[in-house]
C-alpha cells in the first residue's frame, strides 16, 4: 500500500467503478492522488525490489533444499508468501542464459581456438582456400556445381534431376557458400551461434510438453490437473538451471591454485540433480518409491526424444535464418 493521500472521490480512475475503502474492488487499483512526488516513486520502487528479493530467496531456499514443496503449496492455494513460478522461471532461465553467453561460452570458444598452433592454421587456411576453386560438393558426396548461378541456369533448363528436397538443399547451401565465402569459418559459426542463441526458447518449449507427459503418466490420480504437472515442470526447471548454473561456474575457475577442491563441490552437485529428481517428483505426487524411479525413468527417456526433436527444429530454423 502507498502512502499517498486518498482521493475524496469515490469512482474509481482505472475502471470508473464506484470504491469502498482505499481499493477498487473491481479492478484492485487504490484510490489515491494520482500525483506523485519525486521521493514516493524512488521509494515505491525500492520497497518493489525489497518484496521481489524477499520472495525470491524464501522460494529458492525451498526451491533448492525442500524438494516439490514449493510446488504442493501452489496447489494447495498458498501463493502469497512465495515468488509467482513463472517469474522465478523467467528469473531464474535470464540469469543462467545472461551468464552462459557473457562468460561459459566465450571462454570455451577461446580455448578452443587456442587449441591450433599458428603454422597448424595457416595450413588449414591454405587447404580451404585452394578447396575454394574446386566445384562444389553436394551434402551426398556427389559432384555437382561450381556456383549458385550454374546451378540456377541449369535447373531453368531442366537439367537438374534431384528432387524438390534435394534441390533447396543444393541451392541453399549454394547460397551460403557464397554469402559468407569471405567470413572467417564460413557459415557453420554463423549457425552454430543462431543456434545457441535459440537455447532459451527450446527449453521454453519443452516445457508444456513435459507437463503433457507428466499428466498422461498420473492419469488416474484427478487431483493432478494439467496446470499442476505445468507448475511442477517449472520447479523443476528452475533448480536445474540453478545447479548447471552452479556447476559451470565451479568448472570455470576449478583450475586456479586453491580452488582444487571445488571439483568435489561439482560431483556433490551433480549427484544432488538426481536425487533431488527423484524426492520432487516421490514428494509431490506421493507414490511408492518403485513407481516413482520407474516413471523418472520414463520421464528421461521422454525427454532426450523431445529434446532431440527440438534440437532438429530449431537446428532448421537456425539454418533457415543464415
């Protein structure tokens, strides 16, 4: 509640609705001057921060040491005292992926071109420029054309015989070669980065048709409605982002003098994703410990098939948007 002064006026200014009491009960807006000062909208906006924070570290605490509790207390209705999921999901994922992409990525990206000796390169740079003059291979091995412009005078007289598949194909990679003939790596650290620029929203993805799953193998149990395994889902989510996000720090700075001993801190986390697993998922839906490592076992082998055809999807679009 702000502590700006009540208006007179009883009808409400965000829905004209006529207000008893200090809110619109209608609506919810409180009916207070509209003028603001300078210190209330300094303060209003660090009191917003201080009750974000406030939620955010009691819902990670449960998060991460009481597993499928925070999930339960969603479903049973008490939601006030904890961090809304989708917020802490999206919290938690721009966290990860900000982190990901400012300092895992780029890191691993220059040890790995570190990895080539100079005279290494400049053998390789000599092959692919001499492979620069020689025709073009198709993605079948077969020898096929030395330009896009070949090919396209070709197939406009009716010389070309692959199918409509093959042909777009043919044609894009045509495309691409000559497009980024002069970029460093050519088009596959192109692709390679669209793709992993797309990793937020393939897990985004995944997401509703894991709750899918999760209400197609607890069937029989009506209490589970679809919303219920969507907010489970979520939890989940959230802590793995948490502790991968644990781990590839630890990874990171593992190697340094007197940091050695992180590397057991890493194990322990790792060992911790899947017993963690196993407690949310026995906690929340309250079956037999056999039922529950059996549908945990189910719910993996889902998922790689999922994820891979995600990663197919996306891998295309990624392709698509060279």
């Amino acid at each position: 509640m702000s502590h700006l002064k009540e208006r007179k006026e009883k009808n409400c200014l965000n829905c004209n609705a006529q207000v008893h009491g200090r809110f619109c009960s209608v609506c919810g807006q409180e009916n207070v001057v509209p003028q603001e000062s300078a210190w209330h909208l300094v303060t209003h906006f660090f009191n917003d921060i201080t009750h974000f924070d406030g939620k955010f570290f009691i819902s990670l605490k449960y998060i991460l040491f009481k597993p499928g509790f925070l999930s339960s207390e969603y479903v049973a209705g008490r939601r006030q005292s904890y961090l809304n999921p989708i917020r802490l999901y999206v919290f938690t994922s721009f966290l990860f992926f900000l982190i990901l992409y400012t300092f895992i990525i780029p890191t691993f990206e220059i040890k790995n071109n570190n990895k080539v000796p100079p005279q290494q390169q400049q053998i390789i740079d000599s092959i692919q420029k001499e492979n620069n003059d020689v025709e073009w291979i198709n993605f079948y091995g077969k020898k096929k054309y030395k330009n896009l412009a070949e090919f396209d005078s070709l197939n406009a007289l009716g010389k070309v015989d692959d199918g409509l598949i093959d042909k777009f194909i043919t044609r894009r990679q045509l495309q691409l070669d000559e497009k980024y003939k002069n970029v460093e790596g050519g088009y596959s650290e192109k692709l390679s980065d669209n793709f992993i620029h797309s990793l937020p929203q393939l897990f985004i993805f995944t997401l509703p048709f894991l709750a899918l799953f999760l209400k197609l193998i607890y069937w029989r149990n009506k209490q589970w409605y679809y919303v219920a395994h969507a907010i489970f889902a979520v939890h989940l989510y959230v802590f793995a982002y948490i502790i991968f996000l644990v781990i590839m720090l630890i990874s990171k700075v593992e190697g340094y003098n007197y940091l050695h001993w992180l590397h057991y801190i890493k194990i322990a986390a790792t060992f911790w994703i899947f017993y963690y697993t196993y407690k949310a998922v026995r906690n929340f839906y309250g079956q037999s410990r056999f039922k529950t490592i059996i549908k945990i076992i189910l719910v993996v082998f889902y998922l790689m098939i999922i994820l891979t055809l995600m990663m197919i999807v996306f891998g295309a679009i990624s392709y698509l948007k060279l």
